[in-house]
C-alpha cells in the first residue's frame, strides 16, 4: 500500500543512480522537484587516466541535469569534439578513454582542486554550481572506492573490463577495494535518513548500486526505510535496458529477469516499478513483500522520463503528491 504524502511542500527525493540509466532516472525526477532532489552517485567507477582524476558517474549525471550530455550516447557531451584526443594518440597515449576537448575541463578543474586538497564531494558541488544544476549531487565517498572485476582473463580494474574490454570478459567476482573503510560523503546519511522516497535507478544493481550499499552503514539505512523505497528494474523482457546486467546475471547462474533484481534488493525495497512486458513476474515479486507498479518503463524522451519518475513517486507517496508541489530550497 503506497504511503500518503500529506506534506504541503514539495517531497524530499534521494535517487541512487549510476551510469546513463540513472542520469535518466535522475533526470526525470530534476525536472519535477529540481529543488529538492538530492543524487548519490557510484563512484566505484572512478579512476585516474593521464594524471587527471575522472569520475565517469558522477559527470554524466552532472552533465546530464544541466542538460549538455550527449542525447545518443548518453555520456559526454554534447558537440564536443576529440582533437586533444587525437593529438594524445599521435604522442602514443591510450586513446581507449574517450576524453572530449570540454569534458577534459571538467577533469582539469578537478585535478586542480584534489590538489589543493578538497574532497570530491565539494569539488562535485562547485561544479554542479557553475552548471546551474539546482538539485545536489553527492558522490557516496570522499574515500576512494574502486571496482574489481574478476574475470576468467585475469582481475581487471573496472575502466579496463567495461571501456577498454567492452565488457566482454567472463566474469566470476565482484570487488569494491577499500570499501571496508569508505565513510559516505557529506550529507549521504542524512539524506536517506530524511527523503520522502528512495529510489533505486534502473542503473546495474551489480556494479552501479552496489559499490554504493557497501559504503559504511547505508544498507541498513536503506533497510530501516525500507517502505520508502521504490526500484525501477533495469531488465526489461530478459535483457538489459543497457549496459552489461543481463550478461552478468547469466554469468552468475541468474536468469535475467525482474525477479532476480527484486530479490537482489528484496531487504531494502518495499516499491518495484515493473515494465508491462514482464507481468507475469508481478506475483513472484510481491510474494517479496513487495508492493509492484506496473508501466512502460523505457526512458526514450524527456516525457518518458518524467512519466517513470511520477509513476516511481507515486508508488510510494500516492497519487495525490503533486497537488501540494511547491518550490524548495537548495
């Protein structure tokens, strides 16, 4: 049963998101509570290329809510072009990381500032700031936290499996280096603690989502809030709305399905946003002790995103949330 909203302002939304599905996700609630949208974002996928500290996540969602990312790619942005790319190849460099000629400013400015000593998440803030991105995004560690892929090829940092690789290694493991002693940045824990909803973005619950659950006590956070949290599955009809989910189920003895994501999740959610095309998995799910909702999931234009995002709200605050819509305070 979704929970009534009987605020007069605007509900307090924590989305946790991670790559293109997540800025989308992300997106689509930006753009029906900008101010009072909060993202946590992976930051597992982070690493160092060229002397410059990259954080892949992070950037597409910033990127994404300022309304520059590239609109088919998904990552990057848009009309950038690759003539320091270029040059970097005819010196020998790896040109496998793509790195647009606007984007390496980002990564520049960040550089400059981890010298001088500050942590991501008020990099990250800056940033967003300069942007005009109304809602904050927060990184889920100032603590370095990285992805190990093991593989049947050998352990590969993430950026080496998922750019370089293509993903295309067998994979056996999943590792988070450090993760043991990442505390979550600034403002992450009480940001769960306060949101009106959670919601899980349809990003990959292996490698997106959970680098962030491992990060210190927020799990059980999530846990205690549980009827607050809504996921939006990211396997439409057995396949991955993209990125390497389904492979990865497969590879973990899984069939790729919705129910495999649900009961990955099943202590922390108490919402699950079904695409029509998998109905016949909504019994299953609510025997989770789930609450399903079910629509069209795909994330294919602007009014896409904003139907999945009032959808995935209302699931949780009921259909009478909008009516006491108000501006909020950054």
């Amino acid at each position: 049963m979704a929970e009534r909203n009987t605020m007069n302002t605007a509900p307090h939304v924590v989305v946790l998101a991670g790559g293109v599905g997540g800025a989308k996700a992300a997106d689509g609630v930006y753009r029906l509570l900008p101010d009072t949208l909060i993202v946590i974002v992976n930051t597992g996928d982070d690493f160092e290329h060229l002397g410059l500290p990259i954080s892949p996540d992070v950037d597409t969602v910033m990127y994404t809510l300022a309304g520059l990312h590239h609109p088919e790619r998904g990552w990057g942005l848009a009309g950038d072009t690759f003539h320091a790319l270029e040059m970097l190849g005819r010196y020998g460099a790896p040109t496998w990381f793509q790195l647009g000629d606007k984007d390496l400013a980002t990564h520049i400015l960040r550089r400059h500032w981890r010298d001088e000593g500050l942590p991501l998440s008020e990099i990250t803030d800056r940033l967003r700031r300069a942007l005009g991105v109304r809602a904050r995004i927060l990184p889920m560690s100032d603590d370095p936290v990285r992805t190990v892929v093991e593989t049947e090829e050998g352990t590969l940092p993430f950026q080496e499996y998922f750019v370089h690789r293509r993903a295309e290694p067998r994979v056996r493991a999943i590792r988070f280096q450090h993760v043991e002693k990442a505390r979550p940045a600034p403002g992450v824990r009480e940001a769960i603690q306060h949101a009106d909803v959670i919601l899980l973005a349809p990003s990959n619950p292996y490698l997106s989502i959970d680098p962030i659950l491992h990060v210190g006590d927020l799990r059980a956070l999530l846990r205690a809030r549980r009827s607050r949290v809504v996921a939006i599955s990211p396997i439409v009809g057995g396949k991955a709305i993209k990125g390497p989910a389904a492979k990865l189920m497969a590879e973990f003895g899984l069939t790729p399905s919705p129910l495999a994501v649900a009961e990955h999740y099943r202590d922390i959610v108490g919402h699950f946003l079904l695409d029509t095309v998998d109905a016949r998995y909504a019994d299953a799910i609510r025997s989770l002790d789930m609450d399903v909702v079910m629509t069209d999931t795909w994330m294919r234009t602007v009014e896409d995103k904003e139907r999945v995002a009032r959808v995935a709200l209302s699931s949780v605050l009921g259909d009478g949330w909008e009516k006491g819509r108000g501006a909020g305070d950054e």
